[in-house]
C-alpha cells in the first residue's frame, strides 16, 4: 500500500444511512454512517485515512484478465459440433438410429429433427441435451420392406443449426430374418424356451432376455411377468410360440397379427 492521506472531520449531520462531515476549512462532504466508527454522535471529531492499495488493484487487474480469458474459451473458441449417427437395429419395417453423445459446448439444445431421404419427419425426438445424451438413439418405423433409405439428424441449438453425416440403410426382405430378436416371457416350462432358442438359431434370428428398442417380437405362453409389462410400454408385439414356429416353417418372416396373445 502506498502513502496514506489523514483528514480530520467533524460530525455535523447524522442519519441511518448517510453522515454530513465537516472539513476544518468548512467543506461538507457526505460519508457512509455504516463506516463511522461506535458512538459517534453529532460535534464528534473523527480521522479518516485514505490510502491506495495498489496490490489489490493489481490482483483484481489479473482476475479480471483470467475471467476474460476463461470467456474467450468457453464461448469464443468452443463451437458446438455435428451430431454424429450410426445404423443400429434394422428389420422390415423400422431401423434403430443411433448418435455419439452430444457436444454443445456453452450452446442450448433448442430443438432434434429427423430427417429422410431429405424430407422431415414427424419423429419423437428428445427435447432437451440430458434425455438425448441419455437415450442415444430413436427407433423410426414405418419402413417399406426391402427398401433403401437415407437419414440424417438435425440439431437446432442457440448457436446455429448443424447436420449430422448421412447414413444409408436398407430393411429387409421377407425372407431375410436376420433382424428378427425376440424376448421370452412366461412359457410352459425352460425346456419350451430352450427348444424355442434353437429355432431362432436355425433361422439366422436373436435373442435376449432384456426387453429393449431392438426386440421385435415378445414370445409368451402367458401376459405376466415384468419382461410383458415392458413389451407393452415398448409396444412390441406379445406372441404365441405358434408365431416362431410358422416363420421356421415358410421361411420367412409372418405376420403377428395372426399369432397375438390374448
């Protein structure tokens, strides 16, 4: 700190928030009452010291050089990056999109759209960067069978609008059971479910004993059971074991309308 002035004032006025102090050559200057030291009243006579802290200025000077450093980084270098997508699941019908986790930088997730064959589509897509980071992926349905698409993903965020690469895929024919994966419920006994997964195998199909996105039919003797409660969420198909049996026997893929569980 450098040299330090002292002034000696008199109290002329005193308020909650504000004191008038006297100069000994009778100026008035206002003061902070907060400042002024325990029972001071009116006529009292009190010292003021004024100094420059030059080392403060100095450690506010480097704050405020490293806060706008730090800004320059997180806002000015920082850029949002294009989503990156990939082909998961593919059946006849529907194929599962998939995206690395989304890199936003310091922007806002405004809006995700979908789009085919350059069209956009009126997909559910996640609102929000926490639920797209925590899905990874969509399923879009609708699909003609043995037919070639493009998709690609928009990303609308507060920092502009980028495009995701394009993907290429292809559902498959009738006779291509290949995308078929199927999730076993409640059955007759293990020794049905064991005979059930060596048809699968044998017509080049999977399975799996988590119900997910890419499960396209739930096989159940019985509608019970957790695996049956999350089939229906997903809104997949609940069949009958006939079902497995009748896609083995014509070798291609059967319609399941035939086959539901009641």
């Amino acid at each position: 700190m450098s040299h330090t002035t002292s002034a000696q004032f008199t109290v002329g006025k005193l308020d909650a928030g504000m004191a008038m102090l006297l100069t000994e050559d009778y100026q008035l200057i206002e003061f902070p009452s907060v400042l002024l030291p325990k029972g001071v009243v009116l006529g009292s006579v009190v010292n003021i010291d004024v100094g420059r802290d030059r080392g403060a200025e100095q450690r506010q000077r480097n704050e405020f050089r490293e806060l706008q450093e730090q800004i320059l980084v997180d806002f000015g270098t920082k850029q949002p990056k294009a989503p990156v997508i990939r082909v998961g699941h593919t059946t006849q019908t529907w194929t599962v999109l998939e995206w690395e986790s989304l890199d936003l930088a310091a922007a806002e997730l405004r809006s995700l759209h979908l789009y085919r064959d350059g069209q956009r589509m009126m997909q559910s897509m996640p609102s929000s960067l926490e639920a797209a980071n925590s899905v990874l992926a969509i399923k879009t349905s609708g699909l003609d069978v043995d037919h070639e698409y493009e998709f690609k993903i928009e990303m609308r965020t507060s920092a502009g609008t980028l495009f995701s690469n394009a993907v290429t895929i292809r559902t498959h024919s009738l006779e291509n059971l290949s995308g078929v994966c199927v999730c076993f419920g409640e059955c007759e006994s293990q020794e049905e479910i064991e005979n059930m997964k060596e048809t699968v195998k044998r017509i080049g199909a999977s399975w799996t004993d988590r119900v997910s996105m890419n499960v396209t039919h739930f096989i159940a003797r019985y509608k019970a059971g957790p695996g049956c409660e999350a089939a229906l969420r997903y809104n997949i198909p609940i069949v009958k074991p006939d079902w497995l049996l009748a896609c083995e026997a014509n070798g291609k893929l059967q319609p399941a309308i035939k086959y539901y569980l009641d």
